[in-house]
C-alpha cells in the first residue's frame, strides 16, 4: 500500500502532498520536512530508496523517490508495493503529467494543483495502484475535463473557446486521389 | 478578494510574497474571506474558494473550516463542484470527524448516478477514507459494480472492495464470488484491480485461500499470455508486456503456492519461463525477474529452479545498478533463514557492499551481514563488522553495535576475543550502545576470571586515553575498583602490562569523578570504584577518604548518599569495611538478566503468607547505571558463618522498593547471628514473643521448616502473622498457620511450616516480619535468618 505520495521542490516547498492514510496536520507538516530532509541528502548517483524515516512509521515503510529536475517525487510504501515497479509508476504518473500539460514544468504543477490531484486520482486510489497504461490514463482525464467544460459558467468561457477550436476535427483530405490513370495530387494544407 | 477569483490569482499573490510574515499575512486575509464566503448562501465562487482553502491547506495553513462546506458541495448537482468537494473531504475530512458520516447519503445517491465520473468520484472518496460503517453500508453497492459496469467503473470498485475488506475484514465472503468471476476479465485495469482484491481476500482468510488455489492454473494462463505475448503498444514497458500485472500475478501466485504442492507444481513450468525469458536490462524486467525469484524461494518449487533463482539473485547482486543490488539484498534478506547456504556463497559481495558510498545499500548489506555471521566465519566477519562499524554512518551505529554483540556472544570462539570485541566496539561506537550492554559486559567480565588481568589493563589504558563514552567509562571504572590490584601488580601475561601507582589510578577515577563529561550513572560507579580500592591499595587511603567526603555534600542526591555512607563505613563501621568491600562473587547469568526487567515492577510486593509463590528478594546486587540503595553495594557474603556482617539482603535494582519492603530491610541493622544448631533454634525474642525455627528433612533442594512462635508475657496476643521473604531463586511456601492467637504466659503456641525449594543452592537466608495485636496496640517487627541449620547449604 501506498502510503504517501509527495512532490516538492529542490527548497522543500510542497507543490502536492497526498496522505493515505490519516496524519494530522502538523505531522503532516512534519513528515514533509523530515522527508525533505532525507532525501535531498542524497547524491544523485546512489539508490532511489531510503529507509529510516520515523515519522511516517515502523519498519515497514520505505520511500522511494525520483528527482526530476527541480522536483522530487516521493512515494512512501510498505513492503506489499514492488520497489522497482514503484520507480516506474513514477515515470508512468510524471509522463502522464507531460502529456496533460504539455511539457510539464514546476510552474504548471503550482498553479494547477487541483488538476495534477485529479490525474493523480486516475493513477493511484486509495493507496493502491489503479491504472499503469498511460494512455488510459490521459484518454479519462480528458473526458472528466470536457465534462466539467461543458458545464462551466462563465469562468469556463475563454477555456473552451480554445480548447473548442482545439478539438474541431477537420475532414480528412485525401492527399492522393486516384482516378483510374490519372494522378492528381492535392497540395497538402497545414493542419489547424 | 472576490470569490470568484480563480485559484490562480491567489497563488500568484502568495507567491509574491517576499517573507514568511508577509505570506501568512496574505493567506489569513483569503482564509478570512473564504470563511466568510461560506457561511453566504450559494454563489458561484463555492468551488473555486474551495480550491483556494486546499492550496493553503497544502501550505500547512489550518483548513478545518472547510469541511462542511466540502460536504455541501458533494451534495450539488454541478460536476465542477462535486469534483472540489470530493477532494476537499479526502484531503480534510478522515473518518474521526463528524462530518465525514454526513457525505455516505451522497456518496450513496452517487454511486447510482448516471454518469460514470460522478461513480467514480464517489468510489474515489469511499476508498480513500470511508470509515467501517460507511463500508458496511455501501457494500452491496459495491458489489453490484463490481459486476455489472464498464471496465472503468469495475477497476474503480475493485480497488474500494480492497478497502471495504481491510476495514470490514468479515465483508470478505461478500466480495469472494464477484472477484473469482473478475479473473476473467480482458481489461488490464481491471485485471490488475482483480488480483489485488484476490490477494486481500487470501492473505485475510485461509478458506478463502484455499478457494482461490483452484484458480491456479487461470492465473498461469493469463501469465503465460502476457510473458509470449508479442508487442502490445498499450501495456508494455521497456519491451515487457504489462510488467505491473505480471509482477502483481506473481506475488499472487507466492501466496498460493506456500505450502501447497500441488498449487506449486502447477506453477514450476510458468516460472522457469518467466526467469529464463525475462530480459533484465531494464527496471521492469528486473522487477518481473525479482518477483519470479522470491516466488520460486517461497513456494515448494523444484531443486533446479530454486538453483536458478539464486543464481539469478547472484547476478543481480554484481549489477552496476544500484537500485538491482539494493533489491537483490532486500530478496536475499527474505530468502536467508531459508536457505542460508546458498546465500553465504555471495558473502564476499554483500561484505564489499558494506564498502559502498550509499546509505541505503550500506544498511541492506548491514542487515544481510549480520544475518551471514556463523560459527566459521565469525573472525573474519567481525574484522569487516569492526570497520564497518567506525565508517558507518551515525544512524546505522547502535544497530550495528547491537549486531555485533548478538553475533559476539552467539559466536565467540574464544573468552578473549569476545572482551576485546566488545571493548573495540565501546571504545569506536560508545554512545551508541544499549543501556543493558554494561550490566552484561561486567557479568561477562566477572566470569572470565583467568582474564581479569587483561581485561583491566585494556581497559586502564582506554579510559587513560578517553573519557568521553560513558559505557565504556563505567565499565571501566567497576573493573579498576574490583581488580585495581592486580593493575598495580603490573605484571600481565596476556598483555603488555600498564606501569601505574595507586596514585595514578586515583587521578583517573578522580578525572571521571569531575568531568563534565560524566553522567550521573558514570560517576556513581567512579566512586564506588574509588571506595573499593581502599581495600585494595595501601598507601592512599586518606586520599580517598578525603575524595569520600567532599562527596558527602554534593548536589546529586544520589552521589551525596553514597559518599556519606562510605564517610560511615570508614568512621563507625571500618571493621567491616573490608569484608563488606572485598570481591563480588561470579554471577548467575540469568539473575542478572531478570533484575533490570521484573525488578521494577514484581520484585518488591506486598507479602502474603498464604501465597504460594511469594515474591522473592534479589541476594546478589548487580552493577547497573540505575539508581543503586546502599545494600547494592554490599554483596551478600558467601560465607555465612561470617559473623557481624549481617545487613540484610540487598533491595530490588531499582531501588524503588515497595514501601512495605523498605520497611524490612532497615539500614545497617545488625541482628545476632546464628549458631548452625541442627535442633530447634530461638530466632526471635523480643517482649516476650519468642520465635523458634527447627529443619527437618534437610534434602539437597528442598527442606521443610517450622517456625513456632510462643508467648511469654503477661497479655494474651491476637492476630499473630508471619511473612517471609527469601531470596531469589528460591521458592517459599507456606502453609496455614495452627492459628493466630498467642495466650499468655506460654501457655499454648503457634506453628507455621514453611517449604523452601531451592534448585540453584543459593545460600539460604530468610527474612520473616512478625506482626500482631497486643493490648489494643499493633505491632511489627523483623527478623533475619541467615543460617538454617541445614547441611545442604
């Protein structure tokens, strides 16, 4: 199980924090700046996975963080989560992010917080792995995004204007219309 | 700011913020606007205020305001705000707050909504914090999606299935058929849902396990599609098909197969595929690979394969990868009670990892060593312990010196080699140890007696050279006050002797004694220490003398009642002095096991003479670093015969000792001694209550005693009791007394029998408190016996 997923920068500002499991609020707190602590301890060419953090509990636990960047991803799991297919969650959950953002940077995970808890909702739920595909992923929040477009007031106006023109699908050109012998060949118009 | 302000603009604000003072400033003026925003009636801004209160809330920020209106968002019939209020109550409702039962009715009404998102939101939250009975009330639901839904709302349900049953375990059975039929599925997510719902069920539940174990060969079906499988653009990683899927079947496949021959045997053909098939060059191979091997260990899997998973951990182990070796210890960790043969073969390597420069892979290989330690290899494995041990880093030290004291008493080919280990490890790691490391030293030490030369000039010359680890200094301390003649005999055969003069060592103590460096503990033992060496040196007695008295005003209480007792020993009591300072006697190992744990507690109780098994008080004192009564000091003399040496037997360790017991054992009470008569012995006069005290049937463990009291004075006597109190390992029974009423004039008497048992020979001492009612008054008082007029002792 997983039981904490963290994201924070190289100063150890928190840019998401996500508890499985209830801690209250200053241990929260405290358990983001104990992890903080540990892991930007570490060299960039040593293991992805620490152990001995005493707050977020017993031997059991270990965290296993990838930092990309500016930022480190931190999942802290128990020994029921395969620590090598947790390494590539990350990856997974970070390309996903990518994609929705299009290449994500630090800045869209500060002003987009809510977003980035929604994708992540699609990955991890319950401190159980949900879904590893990424394109599943992507395609589902998509669809939870258009839903809430398309009920948007007026806050949502400008958003779907874009992203109306966005997702106006063109009719396919044919390039190459054949005609018995003749070849026509239709210059070919840059995509909208 | 207006309400309607997006999340965005906020956060642009706070960020500007140039300090800590000025943020906080911000945040509490948009918490006080956000507050204020709730408690209006609906606007359109309630989901983005939300979004804000979540954002502070992430800062660390108080948000505990916002949960109702979390709840009251849940219950809108917008998306948008579903969305934030389902995120609000995860991230701050959980399921001690009252408002968390008011959000079930809505995450009911969602679970049956039309559309699949608002489902998904509500299985979301259900997973994340539904408490027990939110879970028992919505388990129907569950399963009804669990069965009939797109495979985006089975994969969701699954998941809150897992949660309902570690909440609700006896749901369990609920949820059983559904995922038996969930296996079935083509649908990775849900694939994946499924095994994980199964493997809950089987961990939580031996029935349902065994249900499950017909399911074998369907999970190896589905494995052996997914390891043949060609390229598959949705699911495969680095070249493996779905290697989350796999790995999770995998462990699936451990829990089944444990124990379980035929479910093994199923399973053989599958996993050797797996291991041979598996190309390891990258991360999810290695995890498929990793996975296969812990199954193959854990299941009653065929000598070949079980050869081949080794190998293939062996492999991992050499990899350049950090993270491969660091999972290759973690599975030879699990796999090393098993077969620990085939995990020494890779000592060299997990030795050499101790070498590495990362933390993690230094504590697996730490781990992995200890566990490797043997009868045959412990010099060379100590050597490389010892050296890892001054380069480790400091969370690892008190774990490695535990270790390595387990590993040196379990192993230690010779007395020598174990006191110089253990000095090694004080003298590198000291402030790391456990309290019960000098207890246990100085017991090993006192059992060595060829070696009490060595042992006190090692430890001489380590104190000499540093004072500053406090186990080392106290052991040393208690090792130059018993054996300080022999140091300054300064003739050695295992070692090169130390030249010292007595006043040489005095200032030693003397430096121990006034460092600030020096516990409480410490100092204690340093001046006991110096106390013992009057005895033991000649020409500096005064010296220590004055050392005592200046004590005798110090500000720790402790120190203070020690020198001012020793100030009494030297003055009124210096006949004794010697005999009550001479050499402690070797101790029983388990005696001084047992005091620092049940002393605090069960060594000092209320006695009862109708008890069977009373508790018993400890003989032998111990040196310990707790607070010590002045009777720890005084061994109890072996030699019983010894006469006006007769203080009591000493306190429990912990010198907390029970009221009544205190009472007992009074300060330097001298009572007579005792002829070793065989016949009827008078043990007790005073007022006229005489107590006399008669053996019989003087076996080698066990004798039978009677105690009979009479009286002679002119009042009659009521309510006459007897209580003992014996030392430890022995055991004391006594039986009814004859009655409890002494007329007068001894006209007619009291007996009481008593059985004492005592398997380990112990010299036999008895304490009995009489207490009784004598013209309208009470009365109390003690005796102790310290012969029995036995042979056996």
């Amino acid at each position: 199980m997983i039981k904490a997923i963290l994201i924070f920068n190289n100063h150890g500002k928190p840019r998401l924090i996500r508890f499985y499991q209830y801690f209250a609020e200053e241990l929260q707190q405290q358990i983001i700046r104990e992890t903080f602590h540990l892991v930007s301890k570490r060299d960039d060419n040593v293991c992805n996975f620490l152990e001995g953090g005493s707050l977020i509990g017993g031997s059991d636990y270990k965290l296993i963080y990838r930092h990309y960047a500016t930022l480190y991803f931190v999942f802290c799991v128990d020994s029921s989560e395969s620590e090598l297919g947790i390494l590539d969650l990350i990856q997974v959950f970070v390309e996903t992010l990518d994609k929705c953002f299009e290449n994500v940077c630090e800045l869209d995970l500060i002003f987009h917080m809510d977003k980035v808890h929604y994708i992540l909702q699609e990955v991890v739920m319950g401190g159980m792995v949900l879904e590893t595909n990424m394109n599943e992923i992507v395609a589902q929040v998509e669809l939870q995004n258009r839903m809430e477009k398309s009920e948007g007031g007026l806050s949502a106006a400008p958003a779907r204007a874009v992203s109306a023109v966005k997702n106006m699908n063109l009719p396919e050109i044919p390039r190459n219309i054949n005609i018995g012998d003749i070849n026509i060949k239709v210059p070919s118009l840059s995509p909208f | 700011m207006s309400p309607t302000v997006r999340l965005q603009e906020m956060i642009r604000v706070i960020r500007s913020a140039r300090t800590q003072g000025e943020e906080r400033g911000v945040i509490q003026r948009e918490c006080a606007a956000i507050r204020a925003q709730f408690r209006q009636a609906d606007n359109g801004g309630r989901s983005h205020n939300l979004a804000k209160l979540l954002y502070v809330h992430m800062l660390g920020y108080p948000a505990h305001f916002g949960q109702m209106e979390c709840v009251r968002l849940i219950a809108s019939p917008r998306y948008n705000e579903k969305r934030v209020g389902y995120l609000g109550a995860m991230m701050l409702l959980d399921e001690n707050q009252d408002a968390s039962l008011l959000i079930t009715n809505s995450i009911k009404n969602d679970l049956a909504h039309s559309s699949q998102y608002v489902q998904s939101l509500a299985l979301c939250t259900l997973a994340c914090m539904g408490s027990a009975e939110m879970c028992r009330d919505l388990a129907p639901e569950i399963d009804r999606l669990l069965r009939a839904s797109s495979s985006y709302i089975k994969k969701k349900a699954t998941l809150c299935a897992v949660h309902i049953v570690r909440k609700v375990p006896e749901l369990g059975e609920l949820f059983t058929p559904a995922a038996r039929a969930l296996l079935a599925e083509k649908n990775h997510g849900v694939l994946h849902g499924a095994i994980i719902l199964i493997t809950e069920l089987c961990e939580r539940n031996t029935q349902t396990l065994v249900q499950f174990r017909e399911a074998v060969p369907e999970l190896v079906h589905i494995m052996r599609g997914l390891v043949t499988s060609g390229y598959s653009p949705e699911h495969t990683v680095a070249g493996i098909s779905d290697p989350f899927l796999q790995v999770r079947i995998l462990r699936l496949l451990r829990i089944l197969g444990r124990n379980n021959d035929t479910a093994s045997d199923a399973m053989n053909d599958l996993l050797a595929q797996v291991a041979t098939n598996t190309d390891s060059s990258k991360t999810a191979g290695s995890a498929v690979l990793y996975e296969t091997v812990l199954t193959v260990m854990d299941i009653k899997s065929e000598s070949g394969l079980r050869v081949l998973a080794v190998n293939i951990l062996g492999r991992f182990l050499l990899n350049n990868d950090r993270n491969i070796r660091y999972i290759s210890m973690t599975s030879l960790q699990k796999i090393v009670m098993t077969d620990h043969n085939a995990v020494q073969r890779h000592r060299g390597t997990i030795v050499d990892c101790l070498k590495d420069q990362d933390a993690s892979v230094k504590r697996r290989a730490l781990e992995l060593s200890l566990a490797l330690v043997s009868a045959i290899n412990i010099r060379s494995m100590m050597k490389e312990l010892l050296l890892f041990l001054s380069t480790c880093p400091p969370e690892l030290k008190s774990h490695a010196a535990s270790g390595i004291f387990n590993a040196a008493e379990r192993y230690a080919p010779s007395q020598r080699w174990h006191i110089d280990t253990i000095l090694h490890v004080l003298t590198t790691a000291g402030g790391d140890v456990r309290d019960e490391t000098v207890p246990n030293l100085i017991q090993l030490i006192t059992n060595t007696s060829q070696l009490h030369c060595y042992t006190v000039h090692k430890l001489y010359r380590a104190l000499v050279a540093d004072i500053s680890q406090q186990p080392l200094v106290q052991v040393a301390c208690w090792c130059i006050g018993e054996y300080g003649d022999s140091l300054l005999r300064g003739e050695c055969e295992e070692t090169e002797p130390v030249q010292v003069t007595e006043d040489d060592i005095l200032d030693a103590l003397e430096t121990v004694l006034q460092s600030h460096m020096s516990s409480p503990a410490t100092r204690g033992f340093a001046l006991t220490a110096t106390m013992k060496l009057s005895t033991r040196i000649t020409e500096n007695v005064d010296r220590i003398r004055s050392i005592v008295s200046i004590y005798g005003s110090c500000i720790d209480v402790e120190l203070q009642q020690r020198a001012v007792e020793y100030n009494a020993l030297f003055k009124k009591y210096d006949h004794m002095r010697a005999a009550v300072l001479e050499k402690m006697p070797v101790m029983d190992r388990s005696s001084s096991g047992q005091t620092n744990g049940e002393s605090g507690g069960g060594g000092v109780q209320e006695l009862e003479p109708t008890k069977p098994k009373q508790p018993e008080v400890v003989v032998a004192p111990q040196p310990a670093s707790q607070v010590c009564d002045l009777l720890d000091l005084l061994s109890g003399p072996d030699e019983p015969s010894l006469p006006g040496t007769t203080l009591g037997p000493a306190s429990s360790m912990t010198g907390s000792a029970g009221g009544d017991l205190l009472d007992l054992l009074g300060g330097l009470e001298l009572t007579p001694t005792l002829p070793t008569v065989p016949a009827a012995v008078t043990v007790y006069e005073k007022s006229g209550v005489c107590l006399k005290l008669s053996c019989e049937r003087p076996l080698d463990a066990s004798q039978t005693i009677t105690l009979t009291a009479t009286n002679a004075s002119d009042h009659d006597i009521t309510a006459f009791t007897l209580q003992a109190a014996v030392p430890k390992n022995v055991q004391l029974q006594m039986k009814a007394p004859s009655g409890d009423a002494l007329p007068a004039r001894s006209s007619a008497s009291v007996t009481q029998t008593v059985l004492l048992h005592n398997p380990n020979k112990v010299s036999l001492k008895m304490r009995v408190r009489l207490s009784y009612i004598s013209q309208g008054s009470t009365v109390q008082d003690t005796v102790q016996i310290d012969s029995f007029p036995s042979p056996g002792l």
